[in-house]
C-alpha cells in the first residue's frame, strides 16, 4: 500500500516466544522474562503476550489451588509460545480479550526520544 508502513514483528516474536518457553520450563522467572521484552514494541500480539504472562503471575495461588486450572492455563500458555516461535500473530480472540489492559503493559522501553516519550504518556496516563 502506498504511504503505509509495514513493521514485520516476526523477530521480536520469536523471541517473545523463547521467553515463554524459559518460564514454561522454569529456567526463567516470569518477572525476569518481563523484563526481556522488546523494547518500545508496538506489536499487539506481543502486546498481548505481556498480559499472558502478567495473568499467569497474578494466578499463581489459584493455579496451586486447583490443578485442572492449572493444567488448562499452561496449554494455553504453551499454545501462545508455539505461535510465537513460528513469528505468527496470535488469534485476534486472544489479542481483544487483552485489549482492555493494553495501557497498562509496562514494556522496557529505550532511552531513545520515542522510548522517552511512550514512558512519559504511560505515566501521565494520556
């Protein structure tokens, strides 16, 4: 398309994706693998990947409560790390249902100006 600009996240997901798979195995934590996240990343599938792993942390004492929960939520974290190996999007399914949260991911961001700027209007709230 003329004028437009087409990022090809491929990359950055398959990182994404081997993240997942090092808290899946344990050899990462999921605060630590957070962190890892491409910087200044607008892509809405890896947007939606943070929130996976940020709903996997937060479910930690269900997920020891109840093991069929816990059984179910790693399938589904094990599907995300399987697309995102391959460098596909996720299901748009799965990106709406963390769209209500997408402001709230706080990515690494770089101290580039755009990196400082994104910083800034997450913590203005704009």
């Amino acid at each position: 398309m003329f004028g437009s600009k087409s990022v090809n996240y491929q990359n950055e997901r398959k990182f994404v994706g081997r993240l997942f798979f090092l808290v899946l195995t344990e050899k990462m934590t999921i605060s630590e693998a957070l962190t890892k996240f491409p910087k200044d990343c607008s892509d809405k599938t890896i947007t939606a990947s943070w929130h996976a792993l940020c709903h996997l942390e937060a479910d930690e004492d269900l997920r020891a409560k109840d093991s069929m929960y816990k059984e179910v939520q790693d399938e589904y974290i094990e599907y995300i790390a399987h697309t995102l190996e391959k460098g596909e999007e996720l299901p748009n399914n799965i990106i709406k249902s963390y769209k209500p949260y997408h402001n709230e991911a706080l990515f690494p961001n770089s101290e580039t100006p755009k990196g400082i700027w994104h910083t800034l209007k997450k913590f203005l709230n704009v």
